[in-house]
C-alpha cells in the first residue's frame, strides 16, 4: 500500500489534484461571470491577482498570513463590485466585441499597475503549513500537510458556491437574472443588484484562487502570476461548458492532472498543446461543452 | 368611462375622462387607474388618451384589433414603456416609494437625530416633530428644485411593481428555460421577505427556512392549478397547456393584488380553456384581474367589463354584452360601418 502511494503515478495524480483543484476554482470564477452577465472576463486572472497583492502586501507591516488571506478575499470581492459597477455596466447591450477589447484592456492596465507599484520580481508569501511531503513507513508521498490545506480549500470554497448557486433562493435569483433579466424584473428580481452579486462573488472566488497559486507555484507573487493558470482554467471552462459551474469545475481538475502526466511522462512544452487539441475537439463535436445541457426551445 | 354600478357601453370620450376615473376610483376600490395615458413612439402615437381603471375583485378584459395598442398599455403599466403623458395608478398596491439613497439620507437624518439624540430624551417628542419638519422641508426643496421624488405609486419600474402586488403573464409563455418548472414558479416568490445573502451562503437556520417555505407554497400554487407533478420537468419537457398554467402559478407567487394575463388563451384547446377560465374565476375574491385576449369566445363570458382599444385609443367600454352591439367596436373589428 505504501509502495502504491509512492508510485510514480499516484504521486503524478496527487501533485495534479493539488494543481486541478486551482485551475478549477478559476474556470469556475470565470462560468459565474459568463452565466452572470454573458462577458468572458479575460481579466478574471489579473484582478485575482491585484487583489492577492493588496491582501499580501499587508505582510510588510507584520500583519499574520491569515488576516492577510482575510483581506485578500475582501478585497477580492470588493474588486469585482467596483469593476462591474464601474466598467462592466456600460458594456451591457454593446456589441460582443466590446466587452472582449476591453476585458483584454483591463487585464494590461493591471498588470502595469501591479508592476509599477509592486514591481516585477516575486513577492515570497509564506505557507500555512508544511511544504514537506508526507513520509509514510520511509516512503515519500507526494502531497504535504499544505498541499493537503489547500486542495480542501478551494473544494470547500468551489462547493459552497456551487451549492449556493444550486439550493439556494440567493442562487436561483442570480440564474433567473442571467437567463431572462426582463422576465426576472417583472417578478421582483433586483437584477442590476444579481449581476454586481454575481461578479462580487466569482471575483472573491478567483482571489482564493490567486492566494493559493501564489504561496504554493513557480516564484510567488508577481503581476503575470495568474496568466498560465487562467489559459488552462479558460480552455478547462470552454471544455467543460461556459454554462456549467460543475463542468468548470471537473474539467479544471481534469486539465491539472493531464498537465501533471504530460509534464512527467513528456515535457511542459506539450502541456498547452495538449489542452489547445483537447479544446478543438470538444468544440467540433460538442460546441456547448461537456456538462451544459443543450435546452429544447418550441417553435 | 363605465363605472361598476353603471356599467354600459360607451364611446363617448366624455365619459372617460380623467376627472371622471379618478372620482370612480375614490369611490369605488380600484387596483389600476389609467388617466389620459399616451405613448409616441418617434412620430407614431401608440396609444392616445388612453383612461379606465380596474376594480379590485373584477375580471376586466382589454380587446381590439391587431396593432390596437393593446400590449402597449401592458408594457405601460408595467414600467417597460414609459408614458409620454398621463399617469398609472396603484391605488390598492402596496406602499412603495423609491428614493436615491443620498435623498433617503437627507430625509432620514433629521428624523433619526430628533429620535436618538440626549436632548430629544429631555425635551420629549418635540424634536422627533422638529425633524419631521425639516424632513418635509426638505422633501418639498427637492421637489423646487426638480429632484426626482417620486411619489407614492405612480411609473413604478417593474421590480418595483411586484413588490407593490402587480404580476404579469407574458405572450406566449416566458418560462426559464435553464430552471425546473418547480424553481420557475419559486422565482416568483421574490417580492416576498427570505433570508439574505449570508443566510443564504452559509445555509443559516432563518435562510432555510425561508427557503423551505418558499419551495412548499410553489409547490401548493402548483397543485391548486392541478400541474404539481410535472414540478421536477423542465419547461421544454411540458405540454404547452401546463407551460400556461405554470406561468400563471409564477405569477400568483407574489400574491398579487392585480393579475396581468396577456394572451392566456392562446394555445389551448376547447377542454383547456374551460379549465382555465374557471381558475381565472376562481381569483377574483383575492384580486384584481386584467387581461389582453383575441379569442372572443373565451373573453366574452369571462369578463364582467370590457375595455375596447382601436388605434391607440379607447373606443368603447362596458358589458361585454354591450360593447358586442357598439357601432364603433363593429366598425373596428369588421372595418364596416352597421
């Protein structure tokens, strides 16, 4: 048993949990959006990231990691009610290119700010808990104490929205207002309140994301931090169906445990190769998506 | 303008003017009052001078023939389209005033200080009346200097309107495609007090409830209209006969005190109709019921008052037995002169 959870590939399936887990968390932050208000957030990564930044910061003046996270995922979901109130409302009825340049736009002014204020080398953010991987009767096994924390928080965070979205009055509102905003008003939805919701919460929900990439892969915190897991989480969301919040999800797990073979077995180059095959095919025999049921419209 | 003791035909512009709704309305208890609305789209008048009102209790019937501007006075009373001149009345809705939140400050400010501060303790109630003053005041300041405030239920907005009490079917049926029949009808429930966000995230006690609340009245408005099986389906999986009836337990979910229908009829069948005009029925003792409808064999028995429309303006109300012998209303539908 020991020896199994040594193995090569199970050490390959955990590492590629830990990283599936994230790039889910961001493909789902970015379905909220789209269900939300129809705007692909191309931004989504970098605000993830200013906000990680803003939390992070924090760390110069003593302030624990923890109340760090707190204001982190606050300024998260302030972040995405400012934007939508701010920028986002005047994209709604333009034409859809419009949301698309300016998302784009978004995401280079925030990367400049973070570069201009923070600067461009990595920020080092401390780990919670251990770094070290778990020793089982002398065998190593891929997974630590942190990568364990982490792995359970973004499942916890992923499945409370979810949950929130699914069960829920709150959640059934933020679907009707995204499906039939003027049927919605009629019934006393508060829509225009719905969509700034719907923005807070997939913004606080990528800012969880930013700090978890951010004190775990590659040099910590910079402004270009959230720019590879965003394509992969991009392809995983369009992979598994923009309309559906458990096929981000999934997918997003999927994505990271085939990056992790890919890496093992072949080499990163082929990483986004890969993934960029996996998208064309889906698109061409389902353009929907794997998990968004098509809906029967009479005519 | 037909009055419910009197109610004759009537073409006579006269007798819909606005004085004449608005006394009927102060007499009788009216759920909608229409005075002298008129809509310009550009160039076109949609509808002109358009008076009547509706009865709490009373099934009226809007008619006329295809561009009459019959779905426009729908849109107009439910805030899509907003009336270049005239005014919609809810005198039966419930109270709704809407103000910015800075204008909200401004009035709540005095009010607040008069009631919590030391001095108001010693000096009694004089300075809850004090801020009450200054409140008015400043309400009527506003009102100089052209702030919008508006006043009590008058161009609500339609999220606005629900909360007041007023619900309204669409053509056709306008279901949500994405949600079960069940949490379609749910959706309707918004206007009513639930558990906020936080209740709602993190799945307190007070939000379950209000949600498990919510979910046991959609499901008993689904049953009183005989469709709670089909509860778990989704729209496209329904008949079209229940799609209706699913629509029209959506919009009772607010418990409205004016019920809206465009269209019900419009693809049902002999068996259906029958069913569904006796649900229709069965509303009036809790509300007001106004509805838009080209099948004249459905409308005619189902209505008490009739309010015919012709090129945007009202050419007749009355019995329906009336109106069926007004020259206007012949001329309209058969384009002859009897």
């Amino acid at each position: 048993m020991d020896a199994f959870l040594a193995s090569r590939n199970v050490s390959d399936l955990l590492v590629g949990l830990h990283f599936g887990v994230v790039i889910g968390l961001v493909a789902l932050s970015l379905v909220m959006i789209w269900r939300a208000t129809h705007i692909l957030n191309f931004a989504q990564g970098a605000m993830a990231m200013f906000s990680a930044y803003v939390g992070m910061s924090l760390l110069s003046y003593n302030v624990g990691y923890w109340w760090c996270v707190v204001v982190a995922v606050i300024a998260g979901l302030a972040f995405g009610g400012v934007t939508e109130r701010v920028l986002v409302r005047r994209l709604y009825g333009k034409p859809e290119i419009n949301p698309i340049v300016v998302m784009v736009g978004f995401l280079a002014l925030l990367e400049a700010i973070a570069s201009a204020v923070w600067g461009m080398s990595g920020r080092a953010v401390p780990l919670p808990f251990s770094f070290v991987d778990w020793q089982l009767n002398g065998q190593t096994i891929a997974i630590s104490p942190n990568g364990l924390y982490q792995i359970v928080a973004a499942l916890v965070v992923a499945i409370l929205v979810v949950v929130l979205f699914r069960y829920t009055n709150l959640g059934l509102q933020l679907r009707a207002a995204a499906v039939a905003p003027e049927v919605s008003r009629l019934l006393g939805v508060r829509v225009s309140r719905m969509l700034t919701l719907g923005w807070i919460l997939s913004s606080g929900v990528g800012a969880v994301a930013a700090v978890i990439v951010a004190s775990n892969f590659g040099p910590g915190l910079t402004p270009t931090l959230m720019d590879a897991p965003f394509a992969i989480a991009f392809i995983a969301a369009a992979v598994g169906g923009l309309e559906s919040p458990w096929g981000a999800l999934v997918a997003g797990v999927a994505f990271g445990i085939m990056q992790q073979f890919v890496i093992d077995y072949l080499n990163s180059d082929y990483v986004f190769l890969i993934a960029l095959g996996a998208l064309v095919v889906v698109l061409m025999i389902r353009p929907q998506g794997l998990f968004t049921k098509s809906v029967s419209r009479r005519v | 303008m037909a009055t419910e003791g009197a109610p004759t035909a009537s073409s006579d512009p006269a007798a819909s003017s606005p004085q004449a709704v608005v006394e009927h309305a102060s007499a009788a208890a009216a759920s909608l009052v229409l005075e002298r609305v008129s809509v310009q789209f550009g160039g076109l008048h949609a509808l002109s001078d358009v008076s009547f009102q509706v009865n709490s209790g009373e099934i009226v019937g809007l008619i006329g023939p295809n561009g009459a501007g019959k779905t426009t006075v729908f849109n107009v009373i439910c805030g899509f389209v907003k009336p270049t001149a005239g005014h919609v009345q809810f005198p039966m809705a419930k109270s709704w005033k809407k103000e910015t939140l800075a204008i909200r400050i401004v009035l709540w400010l005095p009010r607040a200080i008069g009631r919590r501060s030391s001095l108001a303790r010693r000096l009694g109630h004089r300075f809850t009346q004090a801020g009450r003053a200054i409140a008015t005041f400043v309400r009527r300041v506003l009102r100089i200097v052209r702030v919008r405030v508006p006043e009590k239920n008058r161009h609500l907005r339609p999220s606005q309107l629900a909360r007041a009490g007023v619900s309204r079917t669409l053509q056709g049926v306008g279901l949500f495609p994405h949600l079960t029949v069940l949490e379609n009808v749910m959706a309707g429930g918004q206007t009513r007090p639930h558990g906020g966000f936080f209740t709602s995230l993190f799945a307190l006690p007070q939000g379950v409830r209000a949600d498990r609340v919510l979910r046991d009245e959609a499901l008993s408005q689904l049953d009183r209209l005989g469709v709670a099986s089909f509860a778990p389906r989704m729209p496209g999986e329904i008949p079209y006969g229940v799609a209706k009836k699913v629509a029209v337990a959506r919009a009772l979910m607010c418990r409205p005190s004016l019920l809206l229908l465009d269209e019900p009829a419009s693809g049902l069948d002999e068996s259906e109709l029958e069913e569904f005009a006796a649900h229709i029925v069965e509303l009036r003792s809790d509300m007001a019921v106004l509805l838009v409808e080209h099948n004249m064999g459905f409308v005619m028995p189902l209505v008490d008052r009739l309010v015919v429309l012709d090129f945007g303006e009202v050419i007749a109300t009355g019995r329906p037995s009336d109106v069926q012998q007004d020259p206007a209303v012949i001329e309209a539908y058969l384009g002859v002169q009897q």
